[in-house]
C-alpha cells in the first residue's frame, strides 16, 4: 500500500510508538498516509485504541517474524 511517510518503531515499547506516531501525524495532511512498524508485542492494541480515540482510520495492520507494521490515514 502506498505511504506518505514511514516511522520506524522498532525497539520501542509503550507509549514511545503511539507518541512517535502523533507526532508523525501531525506532519502530514488530512488524508496522507503514515506507515508504522513498531515491535512491541502491545502495539496492536495500542493503534487501534488510537485510530479509535483519535478519529484516524486504520487501513490495515499486520504481523510478521515479530514485526507489526500498521498503516494509518490521518483523519481530515
């Protein structure tokens, strides 16, 4: 899936993805896209109480050999 900007979260645990993340966000334009891998195991429930909480759309998240990438589009 295309990405207007990516964050590398590995090796960070709670609550240093989500803050990167926000952060991240608000570089971008409503509607742009932000690609996030992260490590941290709690991660995924995380980004979703975040997408959740905040109004932007998880468009797809998924796991692989200890790695959870997620792929958020910033609300307008």
């Amino acid at each position: 899936m295309n990405h207007d900007k990516e964050l590398d979260a590995r090796g960070l645990n709670c609550p240093l993805p989500i803050l990167r993340c926000k952060k991240a966000l608000a570089e971008l334009q409503g509607g742009q896209v932000l690609r996030v891998i992260a490590t941290d195991p709690g991660s995924v429930k995380d980004f979703q109480a975040f997408c959740k909480q905040t109004g932007h759309e998880l468009l797809e998240h998924e796991a692989a050999d200890g790695e959870f990438v997620f792929v958020i589009k910033k609300r307008m």
